[in-house]
C-alpha cells in the first residue's frame, strides 16, 4: 500500500508524463505541419525574352497585387528570367504564372499549318526550357548545346499552372491557328500535366490597367487572397469570349481538356482544385532546397517528388534520344 509521499511522486511523474507526451505530440504535428506547407510559393515569369512591354508591365501588376495580398513569390521579369533560374523557381511552386512568347523550332510560319514539337518557354539567356516528350528540358539537346539535361517540372502536388499570352498552348500562335490543334495543345503541355498539375491558357490579359482583373487568374486575383476560387467558380466570372466550356471535354492521347469555340482559353486537370492556395497555405521559397536538387542532376529521387510522378515518366532511352537530337539538329539547320 502506498503512503501520501508516494501517492505523491507518482502523481507527479505521471503529470510529467503527460507534459512530455503532449510535446512529443505538438512537436510532430508541427513538423507534419512544416512538411506541408514547406517550399511552397508562387512564381510569377515575365516577358522573359524582353520584348513585350505591354506584357512586361501586367506582369508587375500581377506581382504587385499578389504580394499586397500576402503571398510569397519568386518574381522573375525580363533580364532575370534565366533558364536556370526559372527551373530552380518551379522546386516546390504551389502555382507558376508565366507570361509571354511560346516558341518553336521555326517549324510552323504563322501560316495555319502543321505545328510541330518541341516547343519552348524561351528565356533571357536563349537555351529556352523545351518540351522533351512528357518531360521539359532546360536548353536543346542539339549535340550538347546549351543542354543541362531533362526533368519533371519539380512543383508541388496539385500546383496550378498559368500560361498567359503563350503561343501553342492553345493552339493559337499570334494570330494564326494551327491546322493540328489538339496534338499541338498535347505535345506543349503534357510535361506540366505529368507532374500533376493544373494547367490554364488564355490570350487574354488578366490585369488591366486601373485594377480591373478578368480571366480565371483575374478573378481569382480580384478575390483579394481571401478564399481560394476553384476554376469552375472563377471560369464563370469571366468575360464570355474567354470562358471555358466546362461542360464537355475533348481529348487526345488521353489527355483530357477544356476549351471553348475559338480555342482562346484551355484548362486541364481538376476543375474544382483552386486557382491559387490561399497565402496563409503558402511559406518562403527555400532556394537551399532548389539549389540541392538542381545541382544533383534533378533526380525525382528528390522529396518533392510523390509516387504518381514517379510512376508517370517515361523511361529515358540514349539510342532513341541520340536519334532525336540528329533529327532536331537537321530540322533546326533547315529553317534557319
């Protein structure tokens, strides 16, 4: 039988006890919580070949607005927006917004024919990150030049992607449509579709001058960093020639997506995932992060990775991609 000093000691270990266990228990969560929300940010990509003004400036207008609604962003306009440095932005990126130029080889002559892969975000620097089958690659591989190897765009799960004014990604290049849109929209946007993503494309502006915002990224900047809209919401606040049919898809390849009657706008992926997270959802970018993973090669052996991505490449093949590079050598000579 225990006497009151034992009683005691016994209540207090087990008070001890319990404290300890709740900070075990707080300590977890907290790290769970980190885990979550770690390296996520926005990036925002503007006029990255530096001839777009009109571009240029809605760009900071999107920038200046996310940032006074409390996001953090990786802002890369102009003569910053390197090819490795917008690589190195995508690491652990709840969303990308990209405005400006799409580009090919030279293979379509704005003539309303055949487009052809690959396709390039172009950069300041001129290696350009290219399209490479289901993967992007930063620089072309035409016998090493400019090339630093192909990998999955590194964004968290669920990221959106937005690609304003950007030729191919509807089909649209300035004002010419292409004769074979459905493989061009595949062909461009499948490496942004396999790393999980959310991917909007309009050729409207978005950002106005004088505040006023349209288009799904508009509307959803015009919320003010409150509740998140989901496209389906933000789609129908649109103006009508820049709104998606969201009730019926078309598909190629097996890649599914949505369009309207003249292929001005395009979504692919979850019409109810949110356009953007809200600020409170999103945490500092850690450059140390994007620096490990872009300096080991961009291994999807890497955190950032989940299984769906994992499981979703496609098997690089050297006899296949030497063949590839020949052709595209050849091709590029030609239309130059």
């Amino acid at each position: 039988m225990l006497n009151n000093h034992s009683i005691m000691q016994n209540i207090i270990k087990n008070k001890n006890l319990t404290r300890n266990s709740l900070i075990i228990i707080i300590f977890i969560f907290i790290i769970f919580s980190t885990i979550s929300s770690v390296n996520a940010h926005i990036l925002i990509v503007g006029d990255s070949s530096n001839d777009l003004p009109e571009i240029r400036q809605e760009t900071i207008r999107v920038y200046k607005k996310l940032v006074s609604d409390g996001y953090p962003v990786v802002f890369l306009l102009g003569e910053n927006a390197t090819a490795e440095n917008i690589v190195k932005g995508m690491y652990g990126a709840d969303a990308m917004i990209f405005l400006g130029h799409g580009s090919d080889l030279g293979y379509y002559n704005n003539d309303s024919g055949i487009s052809k892969a690959p396709y390039a975000l172009p950069t300041i620097d001129d290696f350009g990150i290219w399209t490479s089958k289901n993967k992007l690659s930063e620089g072309l591989n035409l016998f090493g030049f400019g090339y630093k190897g192909k990998f999955i765009p590194p964004f968290k799960k669920g990221a959106s992607v937005l690609f304003i004014h950007t030729c191919f990604t509807t089909g649209w290049v300035q004002e010419t449509f292409v004769s074979n849109p459905d493989e061009t929209i595949y062909n461009f946007n499948i490496p942004y579709v396999n790393s999980g993503a959310n991917v909007y494309s309009s050729g409207y502006f978005q950002s106005y001058e004088g505040g006023y915002f349209d288009g799904v990224l508009g509307k959803e900047l015009a919320n003010g960093g409150k509740k998140s809209l989901t496209f389906r919401e933000a789609n129908k606040l649109v103006y009508s020639n820049d709104k998606v049919d969201t009730s019926q898809y078309k598909e190629y390849n097996n890649m599914t997506y949505y369009t309207n009657n003249n292929y001005s706008s395009l979504f692919i992926g979850n019409l109810d995932s949110n356009v953007l997270p809200s600020p409170s959802e999103c945490s500092e970018y850690d450059f140390k992060a994007a620096n490990s993973w872009y300096n080991s090669g961009k291994s999807t052996d890497d955190p950032i990775y989940d299984e769906f991505v994992k499981q979703n490449t496609i098997s690089d093949n050297p006899f296949e991609d030497f063949i590839d590079s020949i052709s595209l050598f050849f091709e590029f000579f030609t239309n130059e």
